[in-house]
C-alpha cells in the first residue's frame, strides 16, 4: 500500500538564478510565487538551451540566420510598439514587398497570384509584321515621240477606253487634238501633241505587266453585267492604271494569266496567226482511252472546224485521267471542247504555261509584276 507523503514522492531539482539547488514543495503546501518564478526561469547549459547572454558563434551561420530571421520575423498583430495588423481575407491581395536581408520576403501575395517585378519590363503580345506592298516595276520604253499613231490606239494606251469605244467618242466629238475637235477615224496624232478627252488633257500611262494565278470562280474580264466576281477585283492593288487580260479563261479554269495595258503586246499574244504556246493540265471524269489520245493529237472535227493536239500525254502512268495537252489555237472552250466530243466530261482544267510565263512559286489567287528580263522576251517574240 503506497503513502502518499512527502519522503515517497520523487525529487526534481530546479536550478535558479544563483545556480542553488532546492526541493520542490508540495503541491497543497503555500510558498511564494517569486521562488516559483525563479525555479522556472531558465535551464542550465547542460540541459540543452542556450541562455540570451551567451554569445553564439560567430562562424555558424545557420544559427545567425535563424536568430535574424526570429528577430526580423514578426506574426500579424503581435509586434511590439506597432500598430496591430489585420490579417487578410482570402482572395485579398497584400502588396508584395522587397526581399530583406535576413532573407524573407515580407509580406507576399495571398494566394499562387504571380510577383510583379519592376525591375522587369512586361512584354504585351507580338507583333505580327506587316507584308510589304510590291513595288511597281517602272519598264523602259524605246518608243519614237514622233512616231505617228492612230488617235483610238492612243486613247486605248492611255487608259481612257478601249480602241472601240474610242472609236465611238471620236465620232461623238469629245476629243480634241491639239485645241481642235477631230470627228474623222483613223486620225493619226504624234506623242507630242496635245489631246482633250471631255476638255481633260490625256497623257499616256506607263506600262503595267501583271502575272495572276487565277482561281476558280472568277470572270477573266473587267465587268461583268451578272455582277459577278472578276480578276480585276484580285490585282485592283496592283497599280492604278487601266490594266485589262490577255485572253481569256473559262469561269472555272485556273492557272496562268497575263493583266496589262501594253495593247500591241498583248494583240502579239493572242493573235492566231503568231501562234503562242498554251500547255493544259486536265483532269477527266474516266481515264482516257489511248485511241482517243492519237484522235486528238490527229485533229479532231468541231463545229467551227478541224483542231488538233500539238502535243498530248498522260501525266502519269498510274492515273490515266489526268492528262497534258499542249495547243496553239485561241478558241473559246476548245479544251473542254475537244474532250466532250469523245465523251469525257472535264472535272478540272488548269493552264500551265502561257507564252513563256508559269505559274512557278505563284500561290492560286496572288499576282506579282513581270520582270524586265520578261517583258523583253515577250516583246522580241522570243517565247513560243
């Protein structure tokens, strides 16, 4: 049976200020408080605290950074001689502060919000470059200034109209030449003089040379009374003179054409009797048979006459319906044409080469200006 006194119990001593060592009284037994305070004030070296007054090693920086860090580190509203802070709401944004020496960071954004750093400028979005516009190619001309040349022709070659509407505003008496009203056709002027059109002078226009991928779908002529989509409206950045094809594609052909305002040159183009190469590529509804392709190349009769084949070949041997044509006749349809009448239906018709010109590193729809190199082959004929 246990006693329950004082001789029983377990000592523990207590070290105080003075390092002297005393036994605990008992629990029901009255003693002063300033004794308790004392016992409890703080624990010798030996039993594993440091004391304030105990300088710390200056060589461990660990324990000087934890040191610093307690004494710069303060909770919100329990610093001493400081107003009494107010802890954030959730989703409340506390502004950031710099980094102090000790190491923290102060007060930071409440939440994953990211650090606004000044020192750091902020990038807005890229911007995106902007294509420049081609430059129009001036070209040279070695035109006689005292050439004579027919009064339509000129007013074609300044953009006014065409040579037959010329024609018609000639007779209308509308222009004059040199102060006086010319009604007679086949007036021929010099460069030098001075034509009126509705009392407006009339200057001739540099030469504009524009090569278009057409596309499908749209009208190779200047205006369409079924207001329908032109190429016009795909090279209406290209210049602002009065620029008009050169011969003319179905509404859903594709490929290579030739946009300018030289009228001789493009009367060399599409003039039958000079003969310049135009190279197809058609596709077929059913591969073409290879007695048909001899037919074609043997000439084939139509309703306005016998045509026939320059050259004709498949594309590939593995696809017997896509074929490549080669002709020199200027016909309206006569590719589709030829090909109906022996029973095919044409799903696709593309020009790639037109006189020298393709379409080599021209997307469908774009255009670009011809060359100087060009333009002079084209005038010399030297293209078939």
């Amino acid at each position: 049976m246990t006693t329950n006194n004082e001789e029983s119990r377990p000592r523990r001593s207590f070290s105080s200020a003075g390092n002297e060592r005393h036994a605990s009284p008992h629990r029901n037994q009255n003693y002063d408080s300033s004794n308790r305070n004392q016992g409890y004030e703080r624990r010798t070296h030996q039993e594993g605290y440091r004391t304030q007054e105990r300088p710390y090693n200056t060589q461990d920086r660990s324990y000087k950074q934890n040191w610093g860090d307690s004494q710069q580190r303060s909770s919100y509203g329990e610093g001493e001689g400081g107003p009494r802070k107010r802890r954030p709401r959730v989703g409340e944004r506390v502004q950031s502060q710099q980094r102090t020496p000790a190491g923290n960071y102060g007060n930071r954004s409440w939440g994953n919000q990211p650090q606004n750093r000044s020192n750091q400028p902020l990038s807005g979005p890229k911007k995106l470059k902007k294509k420049k516009p081609f430059k129009q190619i001036k070209y040279k001309e070695n035109a006689d200034p005292n050439a004579p040349i027919r009064l339509n022709k000129y007013l074609a070659n300044a953009g006014v109209c065409s040579r037959r509407e010329a024609d018609e505003f000639i007779q209308a008496g509308v222009v004059k030449v040199n102060g006086e009203i010319v009604t007679e056709l086949g007036t021929k002027i010099t460069r030098a003089d001075e034509v009126m059109f509705h009392n407006q002078p009339v200057t001739l226009e540099s030469k504009v040379y524009v090569l278009l991928n057409k596309p499908k779908g749209f009208v190779t002529t200047t205006d369409d009374p079924e207001n329908r989509k032109t190429v016009m409206e795909l090279v209406k950045s290209a210049c602002s003179e009065r620029i008009y094809p050169v011969g003319r594609l179905d509404r859903a052909t594709t490929g290579v054409l030739l946009l300018t305002n030289d009228g001789d040159l493009a009367s060399k183009l599409t003039h039958p009797k000079y003969e310049k190469r135009k190279i197809y590529q058609v596709w077929l509804d059913k591969p073409v048979a290879m007695e048909h392709m001899q037919a074609i190349a043997d000439g084939i009769e139509l309703e306005d006459g016998e045509i026939h084949a320059d050259a004709i070949s498949y594309v590939t041997e593995d696809d017997l319906t896509q074929v490549g044509i080669e002709i020199h006749s200027g016909k309206n349809r006569i590719v589709r044409r030829m090909f109906e009448k022996l029973g095919y239906r044409v799903l696709k018709l593309d020009r790639v080469y037109f006189a020298g010109l393709t379409k080599k590193k021209l997307s469908r729809g774009k255009w670009r200006y011809l060359t100087e190199q060009e333009v002079n082959m084209l005038r010399m004929g030297a293209f078939d």
